[in-house]
C-alpha cells in the first residue's frame, strides 16, 4: 500500500508541474499547506468528515476553481482516495489527528 500511495503522490506531482501559471501554483501550495498547518493545530475535530466543508470554504475563499486543472484534481482525488480521506474517521487520539493532518502534509511535500 505504501508503494501505491507513493505513486499516487508522484502523480499529483507530475500533474502539477505541468500548471504553468505560477500564480494558480502559488495559490495550490497556500491551499495544501493552510490545510496541513490547520489540521496540526486543530484539536476539536472529533471526525475527518467535519473538515470537508471547512476545505471547500477555503478553496472558494480563495478563488479556486477544481475543474481548472481536470488531470490535477484527479490525482489529488485519486491520492486521499487511497490514503484513505474519503472514509468517515474518528479523530479520538492525537495519532488519529497526525495521520488526518500527514495526507496534506504529503500533498503540500509534492508540490513544493
């Protein structure tokens, strides 16, 4: 599963060096690195589907639009797919909350 995952990141890497508008890249970074920086610091999510809507409202806040970038936000998809985003999870335990906040941290890693 680890090889699988590690893929998955490589392919949201290779699809966002291909964004050549520096300034959509910039805004992607902010986008996955506020999220990671937010989940390290935040301790009153008790389920990883709460931060969902809290995503989409900083993804509007900032103006992104996901289908800009189709083969993108595919990947992205395709990698919290299989890190396991999409399932409803408990954050009861501090572990629980570092693995929630590594998805992004991993993300934002990708694309630096």
């Amino acid at each position: 599963e680890e090889a699988i995952l590690a893929a998955k990141l490589q392919n949201v890497s290779n699809e966002y060096s291909k964004i050549e508008n520096k300034l959509d890249r910039v805004l992607i970074y902010k986008l996955f690195s506020g999220a990671s920086e937010y989940l390290k610091n935040s301790k009153h999510l008790k389920n990883t589907s709460q931060f969902d809507p809290i995503l989409g409202r900083v993804q509007s806040s900032y103006g992104w639009a996901r289908d800009k970038y189709p083969d993108f936000t595919d990947a992205v998809s395709e990698y919290l797919v299989t890190a396991g985003y999409d399932e409803p999870r408990k954050l009861e335990t501090q572990e629980d909350r570092d693995w929630f906040q590594s998805i992004f941290e991993s993300l934002t890693g990708a694309i630096k």
